[in-house]
C-alpha cells in the first residue's frame, strides 16, 4: 500500500493532457465481448479499474493486449460465463459484463458486487431490464445466474429508478439488445456522455442504435457484430478535478488540454459561479483562481446535472471559499466520506441526511488523512494542495483505480507530492 506527501502551498500553472475517461473504457472493453473479431481501443486510461476489467475478460476468455493507451482484444471463444467473485468485488462496474454474457451465450454469472463505502449500490435496475428481454434471473451463493433460455427478445424497458437513471444499467441492456431478436427501446435511459461513447462503439461494430443521449434509446437487433476501432472521449471528472485544482491553487491558470469542453458544463457553471474564470476553447479548458471567491450551492443530478462524481472535490473547494455552501447528493445520499477527513484538516463541515454545509475557513492544515474511495481521495489530495504543512494521505490505491497518475500530473504543474511505500 502507497501513500502521498502532499507539500501544501505550490502553485499550479502549465497545463495538463486529460486522460481516456474510465467510466466509458470499463462499458466499451466489456462490449468486445459482443464479437468474435479484434478491436482496438484507444486512449483506455491506466487505471487499476481498467486493468480490472481487462483481467475479468482475460478470465471469460479474450485474448489481450495493451501498449500506451491501446488496447486490443480479441474474444473469438468464450471460455467461461461467469466474472468470479475475487474480481467483482475489487470493482463494481464488472457488473457490466452480464449484458454482453447473455447476447453472446445466453448465460451470465456474475458475483453481487454488494454495497461499498459510497452508500447501497443496488444492482436490481440491470437485472430488471435483462429480465425484460427474456432472461430468467436467480441469486445463489452470492451469484446472480442469468439464462435466457429461448435467446432475448427486444421489448420495451424502462430503466427509471427512485434515484433517477441507471448508467450501467443503461449499458448494461443496451449491450443485452443490441444482439436480441426484434426490436428494443429503452425508456428513462441514462444520457451521460459514457452512455452514448459506448453507443457509438457497438454502432461502428454494426449495431442499431438511436437516440443514445437521450432518455429513449431505440436498439433494432441484428444478428452479428464486427470488429472496430474506436478513441474512448476525455474523462470529464478527471478534467473536473483538474479544473478544481485549478480554482484552488493556480498561480494564474491552468490549461487542461484534451477534454470535451461541452461535457464539463455543469462544473464550468458552478467555477464562473464561484467567481472563477473559465475560458473555453474547442478542446482546452483554461481555469483561473478567482479574485473574490464565493461559495455556491450545489446538487448533484443526472447528466446533464452537476456530476456526483465532482461533489468530493467541490467540497474541497468550498472548505476554503469564504462564506457558506451547501453540498447535496441526491444520487448517493451518503458519498461524504472525504467530509470527516477534511474536518481533521480543520475544515468547517456538517454532514446531515445527504447534505453538506460548509463555512469556508482561510486555510487547512495538514494532518494524516485515509483515502476511502475514488473521489474522495481525488477530493483529499486537492484540499492538501493549499493546506499549511504537510498532508499525508494513506490508501492512495484508491485513487489509482480512476485517476491515470494523478500525482505525476500535478508535479507536472508545480505541485510537491511523493509516493511513498505506506
Ligand atoms: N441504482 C438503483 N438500482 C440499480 C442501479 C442503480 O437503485 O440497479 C441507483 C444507485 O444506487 C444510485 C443511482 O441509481 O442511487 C445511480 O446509479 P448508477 O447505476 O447510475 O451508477 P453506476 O452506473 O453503478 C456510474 C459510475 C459512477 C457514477 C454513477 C452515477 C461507472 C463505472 N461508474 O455508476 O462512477 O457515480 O454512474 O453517475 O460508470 C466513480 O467514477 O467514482 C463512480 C462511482
């Protein structure tokens, strides 16, 4: 196990190249499954979580390579329908094999991930839709068997839950019906910019799909899919987070080169709201630090909402912004784990029912402070960036499962971080 020293008061400028975006590569590399031919994918970020899903496809039977970014994969045979136990629970998002599983073989077996410390992770939306399409789902032994015995079958399915759309889930179905007989539309589908990447990757391996991006997505079933080639889209959180690091410790600005300007409006709005400047080109985003800095009032929502996925690090943000702000997670109620960890580091925040409410102090000071999942450790190394002192942050794998060098990165921008044996 690994840990950071971050040195907190350098200030940033230069410019940052955004990685691949990990939630799109984990649903793509699980959709090569859906061929017999060779696919090459491109800019699939070295993240723990890509390497977890590569060895899971290695385990059903595809053969891989990777080199730099690239990925090719090949699954001419499937050995096995089953994603065992020991590989599920290292990450969630290995769900996402049970819909390829079944359109290929008809079978899937896939351990429950359970919950994990970002609060219940259900997983009865998925298996609700593969039940539309025909497959017959039971749990046993901590397993969930799919068959779909007589092949799946396009239907109508809605994907809605009490929490809004499902993203996975939506994945998951549209990766289920893209081989089924007939035709299948998915209603209340999620419409994050990951949902429509891998949309476009089974549409240029042949399939029919409309409407990705939208909460109705059309899937007319067609018989075989090809190999292709495909560039995953810039990860918007990692971009996100860089962005925040920007409003928090840039001498000036910084530039972060490689993004999908358009996928990072919702966090460009809050930052201007914040009083920073955002400038925006077609694939650069240029953050500055805010002259009078001002807190906000965020909730998280569904694309094109403000992402869960940046609510860690805008409290970051705020336990430093003068004046009060309110956090609320309506997605997952009890993402705050970072909030007792930043209050060891003297920030101001109560946590109630999903909500956070923060008064922004002048400055943290650093303490010994535990990663305890993706975006709150992303969330831990910004507010160190400016404490006084120190920081050291222990668990960092948790960060190197979604973030491609994250420490490299912002040494690369002037920060002071070592990675050290725990
Ligand atoms: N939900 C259900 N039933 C289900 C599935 C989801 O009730 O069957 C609920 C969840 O509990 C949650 C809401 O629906 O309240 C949305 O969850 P969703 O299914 O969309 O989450 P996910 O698809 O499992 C992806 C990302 C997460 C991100 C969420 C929300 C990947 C690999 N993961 O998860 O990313 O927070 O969408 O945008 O794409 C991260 O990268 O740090 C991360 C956690």
């Amino acid at each position: 196990m690994e840990k950071f020293i971050v040195h907190g008061g350098s200030q940033l400028e230069g410019s940052v190249n955004i990685s691949g975006s990990k939630n799109a590569s984990l649903p793509i590399l699980a959709a090569t499954l859906l061929t017999r031919e060779q696919c090459v994918i491109r800019r699939v970020p070295d993240v723990s979580d890509t390497n977890y899903m590569l060895q899971i496809l290695q385990n059903l039977g595809a053969e891989v390579e990777r080199a730099s970014g690239t990925v090719v994969i090949r699954c001419e045979k499937l050995r096995s329908h089953e994603a065992p136990y020991d590989l599920v629970r290292k990450m969630r998002a290995s769900v996402c094999v049970m819909g390829p599983l079944l359109a290929r073989h008809n079978r899937a077996s896939v351990s429950l991930p359970g919950g994990c410390v970002i609060g219940d992770r259900p997983i009865d939306l998925h298996l609700r839709g593969l039940e539309g399409l025909g497959a017959e789902a039971t749990v046993e032994g901590g397993n969930v068997h799919l068959e779909a015995r007589y092949g799946l079958t396009g239907k109508v399915i809605d994907m809605s839950g009490k929490h809004g759309a499902t993203v996975l889930g939506t994945d998951n179905v549209m990766m289920a019906a893209v081989l089924a007989k007939g035709t299948t539309v998915i209603t209340g589908a999620a419409c994050e910019p990951e949902v429509v990447d891998l949309a476009d990757f089974l549409i240029a391996m042949g399939a029919k799909i409309t409407g990705a991006g939208t909460p109705r997505i059309e899937i007319e079933g067609v018989s075989e899919l090809g190999g292709v080639e495909h560039t995953v889209i810039p990860d918007r959180i990692e971009a996100g987070t860089f962005m925040v690091a920007g409003a928090l410790a840039a001498k000036d600005s910084i530039t972060l080169r490689r993004v999908n300007p358009e996928h990072l409006t919702s966090i460009t709005e809050v930052l201007r709201r914040c009083g920073c400047k955002v400038e925006v080109s077609k694939t650069t985003v240029t953050v500055s630090r805010a002259a009078n800095p001002v807190g906000a009032n965020i909730t998280t929502e569904p694309y094109p909402g403000f992402p869960t996925d940046m609510q860690a690090q805008m409290c970051s943000l705020f336990a430093v912004t003068p004046g009060t702000s309110v956090v609320r997670d309506t997605i997952f109620p009890q993402r705050f784990m970072h909030a007792s960890e930043m209050k060891r580091m003297g920030a101001d925040i109560t946590v109630d029912d999903g909500t956070a409410i923060i008064h922004g102090v002048e400055q943290l000071s650093a303490a010994p402070v535990m990663a305890s999942d993706l975006r709150a450790s992303a969330a831990l190394v910004l507010s160190a960036l400016t404490a006084k002192g120190n920081t050291e942050i222990s668990r960092v794998y948790h960060i190197d499962r979604g973030y491609e060098h994250i420490d490299d990165k912002l040494i690369n921008l002037g920060a002071e971080i070592e990675r050290l044996p725990a």
